[in-house]
C-alpha cells in the first residue's frame, strides 16, 4: 500500500469559483498513482470545495450569486463581526458546502464525470493563499 | 489490500429522492467485502447524493419540498438558463447538498444508523439515467 | 494494512455545535495511528457533522442562528411533524450540512488547519446521546 501527501495552493483574489482540477490530475499522473482514495481537504473556515459544472461559465456566476444573497453581508445579522463584513457570512457558506472532497483514482485518472470539475469556493473578498491537503492511499 | 469498482445506475423520472441501499448493500453482501471503505460519487453535478431517514415518506416529501422553495425554478435569478427553468436550480441544489459519500464496511455490512438510508437527489425534471461510481478499498 | 473502529457518543442538551476534535485526537494518539483515512459519520438524520472555526464562540452562535431562520420550526411548512416542531428542521439542516467527515492523518496527527474543529451540529432541541462511528484505514 503507498501513500502520499500532497499540498496544493490556490491563491484567490475575490469571491467566487477557482478551478484546481488540473492541479489535482497532474499530482495524479507525475506519482503514478494506479487505483485508490484520494482525499482533498480545505485547511480553512472560509473557504470550501465543490464539484461542478465545469462547461458554462455562468453557472460559477450564478452559484456564486446564490449564495451572495442567500447569506448575506450584513453585520446586522451576526455576532462575529471583527473580521469584516464578508467573514461570518464566509463561515455559513462554507458549512452549506464541503471542508472535504473524498475521490476515487482507477487507472492513473480521478473518476469524474464528464462535465465535473474540482474547485475552491472563496468566501472572503480580499485576496488570500488557501491551501488544500491531498492525501493518496492505495497502489 | 482489495479494491473494487462498481457502477450504479438510478433511473429517476422526476425531482425528489431514490432510495439506492440495497444496490449498495448487494455489492457489499456480493464481492465478500468485510471491511473497508466504500467511496461513493455521483457523476453529474444536477443531482446529488444523501443520507436521510427511510422510515417516513413524508420526511422526503419535505426536504425535496424545502430545497424547490429555497432554490426557485426562476429564469429571472440565473444567467444560466439555456438548459431549462430546473437546470441551474438543480447545480445550486447540488452544490448545497453532496457530491460524494464515503462510507465505512464493516464485518461485511455498511455502517449506517437504525433509520439511515442513502439517497440519490434528483434535481431535474426529465428522466434521467444516473450514474453512481463505487469504488472498495480494504479487505 | 491496518483497520480499527471505535465509536464516539457525544451527549447534547439543545440545538448547537458541539466540539469533538479532541475525542478523536485521543483515539489517533492511543492507537499509535500513523498514516491513513479517519471516515467519520454521525449514525443519525437529525443532527450532523462539521468543521468549523474553533477560535471564536460567536462564529458557532451565528451559525445555528442562521441555520435556525433558514430552516424555521414551524409545522405549517411540514408534512412530516409527528416528532415535534423541530425534527423536519433538523432533517434539513443535516441535509444542508454532513453525515460524514473524511479526514487524513499524518504522522500520528489529524490533518487540520490552525483554526479548524470538529463539530456535532445537534439540530434536536431535547438532551441526545449520538453516535459517531470512526473508522480508521491505513498503518
């Protein structure tokens, strides 16, 4: 059985969508990874990992949107307001979504659908240096 | 160490919830599978995958009632409208659910509580095939 | 390989986020595990598994505040109300939120962020004693 342990970084500039499914692939292919789990985790609270549609640009749009209005920047709403207006609201949207996402390899490929790709949602406005932990276990 | 992969196909014929557990405790029950994990991904990104109760039918009526009302069918909301009224809807429903579920085999059966039962989440309107990967790794 | 599992119970008196990452710290450092998958799932419908900020106590009022207006306790919005006014709730705010956490470990640790936690999301308002089954996977 092997394993490897990999960090990816993916810096943001805005909220919004960041695709890293590339990123992920190439991880897959350079260590040769055959059959196995591959777990991805967000080392962050305001900030998160989703599968989606990675044909149509305005479905990232739209996704982002959503969430926007459904948890909004409104101090008046929240507690937890020291850190700026978009934290707390970044701190929902990320427990409506995923810390984690759990991958299956067969054949050196990640199993995705034909229009799934991987991506980190950013929650915060400001720019930031989020990191991902790959984890790979299998042959 | 053994792995094994498996596709599930659900048939769904409108949005709402399909019961798949028995798909996946036959796999379990058929390949020997004593214990390991079983990752389980669903290859499209406008349904999703969930664990709920399987006692009431009720309880299904209303999440899938809950989810229409929070995520309206409403052209006007999304730039992504091309495909349908239900088909951006469905990639937010996606996105506020899950793409994945990783369970744990043990003694050759699927931890699950008493009144848990996995569910696919169909978030179209038109049938639709559905594919599910699963994928064992342990013994 | 390597496989251990081991349940953890974690009694709640009312709705609310409910720390757990020491519980499973201590079971990684008593089990010498090194390196491998810790699959976390909660064995019930009506209360959930996340990560969150573990720093601010507000950031965890906030957000079973926001949980709590997304998803109001009232019959009127149910068909399923049997078991009280808060029990269709807490249906849809795990489906909202997690059954299972599926986290790496390394070296003899948690793979986590600085700020991260392991949180019980109780959506039921009485006492409940929960069931959270670890499994470990790897050496």
């Amino acid at each position: 059985m092997k394993q490897i342990f990999y960090d990816i970084i993916v810096k943001t500039k805005e909220s919004g969508l960041y695709d890293f499914t590339d990123q992920v692939q190439d991880f897959v292919k350079k260590n040769k990874l055959i059959n196995g789990i591959l777990n991805i985790n967000i080392l962050h609270t305001s900030a998160s990992l989703i599968i989606q549609e990675n044909a149509d640009p305005d479905v990232l749009y739209d996704l982002n949107n959503f969430f926007n209005k459904l948890v909004p920047m409104n101090n008046k709403l929240y507690k937890h307001t020291t850190e700026g207006k978009d934290d707390m609201p970044a701190h929902v949207k990320s427990a409506l979504t995923n810390s984690h996402l759990t991958l299956s390899v067969k054949d050196n490929e990640v199993i995705l659908g034909t229009w799934q790709g991987l991506y980190l949602f950013e929650h915060r406005l400001a720019n930031q240096n989020r990191r991902i932990s790959c984890h790979f276990i299998g042959q």
